[in-house]
C-alpha cells in the first residue's frame, strides 16, 4: 500500500483540547482534524479531500505557561475590573483604550472616583457624563413624560368610550375618531423623540464602553516534539502534499511552527514474521485494542492509555460543523504480532513504523 510519510519536529506546541478552559491542556498528539487541517491549508485545498491519517510520536517534557486572560463582561460594572472604551464597539475586536482600574475586588466606583486608578482622565470624565445623562433622563421619564403618558392614556379611553355611544360614521363620531387618531399621533411622537434622544445621546455612545476583566490562566506546553505522520489518500493528493510538504507551518497553534524534516512516498508492507514493538506513543483505533490485535510489550499485561474521541473530517449542517468521531486509546510501549486488516508496517533501514490508519 501506498503512503506518504512526513517526520516533523516542533520545538514546542499546545495541541488544545476543546472542552478545557481554565487550564488549556493538551492532547499528548495532535488529532487527526489538526492534522488534517495543516496539510489542507499547505496545499491550498478549499474542499475537504478524502485522507487517512496515522499518527504516532513523543515529546521531551510537558510543561505550564502562564498567561493573561482577557475577558469582556456583558454588561458595563463601576465597581470591579478595567474601564475601557471599545475602539470600534459594533466589531469583535480587542483594540480597546484603558480608562481606569478598580484597585480593590469591591467598593469601588469609576463614577464617583473611589479606589480606582485613572489611565484617561478625559475618556472617565466622558463615561461620567454619560451616566449622569442618564440620571436626568431617567428623572425626566419619571417625573415629566410619566405623568404626560398617563394623562394622554386616560384621554384615550375616554374618547373611546364616547364612541360606543356615538352612531358609527356619524358626524360626532367622524369628530371624536379624528380626535383620538391625533392623540394617538402625538403619543408615538412623545415617545419616538424620547427614545432617539435616549439611543443617540446615552445607549449609543455608553455601548463603547465596557468591563474587561484579567485573570491569570494556564497553557500546557509539550516540548521537543517528534511526529511521524502517515497519509493514505489518492495519487493525487499524496503528490500535492508533498510538493507542499515546506508550506506545512505549523500545527496546533498558529505559532506552533515545524520542521519537516523528511516527506517520502512510502510502500506498506502487511506481513512480518517476527512481529514489532514500536518505539513511538500512538494513536490506535480502541477496536485493535478489544480484538488484543496491538498488545502491549510485556506480555501478560493489559493495554494501558488514555482513551479519546477525536475528530478527524466534517460536514456543514445547517450552518454548523459536525465532525466525524473516532474512538482511539493512547498508548506507548506496545506491540504487533501479526499485520494486516488495518495494521500495517513502514520499514526504513533500521527504523520500523507501526502504521494504524483512521
């Protein structure tokens, strides 16, 4: 069988498990939709091409790096976190300019200028006024269009009133009607010129402004990493990746670079004689593992490792992504004693590879 072998180093890189948030840990190999997704942008695919991955490999040592997490709250706070300004509030952007910072968990207040520490005075002195813009109109609705409101509401039902006593399309009617029409008329007036001075005066220009948070979390780091990555895949597809084998950049992150340092198309050998240990910690599909087709060295031992269920392709349903899943254990130390059936063999001179395509 036909193969296209990619042996990659990565100084470090952070192969991110979804499902975690505060601490950012890592799969101990990249899964298969990373993979995937590094050799289609290197060859500039647009479309998914059908491919099987194996991947197998080690890293030197695991480790914790910190980092500043940003965190935009949904609703602007006086008492707690960052005062910014959004230089652009209608995007989702981080370009943001620091107004003033909370310097106790509580009891502060931004407006009134309580343990806090100013970066921009004159931005702090623009979110003042607004929030006292926001008093007066407040105070207006309450105390003058309130009132107003309800006086035009009584108006209403009294006229309304004086109509179901009124023989309809008579003249008194005809005049009560167009009465109660003009009323109605300047209530939705009242209340449009209210609420545009509100949106454009106060909602409009507050929504810049915003509570950002920080808080300190953690990425887990794999070091000095080593991948051996086999692809089967049309004719087509294996010569495209490896004519684009050097504009594979990276994988993980977007700063996770890597060197290839070899890209061969290979032929897979399904048979061995003696059987074969494999070096390298891998990825193996759990139903080898049930079928005790890959055991692992000691003999008498039970399969030990980390069960995952990766993704590797998807397809766009209704707008969403829904990824094929494949159930894989990650083991090292382990064995095959007979090829075949989905277990294949890579030899290179001294160098054997235990292929388990998914």
């Amino acid at each position: 069988m036909k193969a296209l072998r990619l042996v990659i180093h990565q100084s470090s890189a952070n192969y991110k498990r979804e499902e975690t948030v505060e601490n950012k840990m890592t799969y101990p190999l990249p899964p298969f939709s990373t993979v995937i997704g590094a050799l289609h942008n290197a060859c500039g695919y647009h479309e998914y091409k059908l491919m099987d991955i194996s991947i197998q490999g080690r890293y030197r040592s695991m480790r914790r790096k910190p980092y500043t997490d940003f965190c935009f709250l949904n609703s602007t706070q006086d008492d707690r976190g960052t005062l910014v300004k959004m230089r652009n509030a209608e995007l989702l952007s981080s370009a943001f300019e620091e107004v003033a910072s909370a310097k106790k968990p509580q009891g502060n207040s931004f407006r009134n200028g309580v343990t806090i520490q100013v970066h921009n005075e004159e931005l702090l002195e623009e979110y003042r006024r607004l929030k006292d813009l926001n008093d007066e109109i407040l105070k207006f609705k309450k105390d003058r269009l309130g009132p107003l409101l309800e006086l035009i509401k009584k108006r209403k039902k009294t006229l309304s009133d004086k109509k179901k006593k009124l023989e309809k399309g008579s003249y008194d009617y005809i005049r009560v009607e167009k009465r109660e029409k003009e009323i109605k008329r300047i209530e939705k007036e009242i209340k449009e010129r209210v609420e545009t001075f509100q949106r454009e005066q106060y909602t409009i220009p507050i929504s810049k402004f915003r509570t950002l948070t920080k808080s300190m979390k953690f990425y887990e780091i794999l070091d000095d990493i080593e991948l051996i990555i086999h692809v089967r895949a049309s004719d087509e597809v294996l010569n495209d990746i490896y004519e684009h084998r050097f504009d594979i950049k990276s994988i993980g992150r977007s700063e996770d670079f890597v060197t290839v340092e070899e890209a061969r198309i290979v032929e897979l050998a399904e048979e061995n004689e003696e059987g074969m240990e494999s070096d390298y910690s891998a990825y193996i599909d759990c139903d080898m593992i049930r079928q005790e087709r890959v055991l692992p060295q000691q003999k008498g031992a039970t399969p030990t490792g980390t069960k995952y269920c990766l993704n590797k392709n998807y397809e766009i349903v209704d707008g969403k992504r829904h990824f094929e899943k494949k159930k894989v254990l990650y083991v090292s130390g382990y064995a095959v004693e007979e090829f075949g059936d989905g277990l294949y063999l890579d030899t290179e001179g001294e160098k054997n590879y235990i292929v388990n395509f998914l």
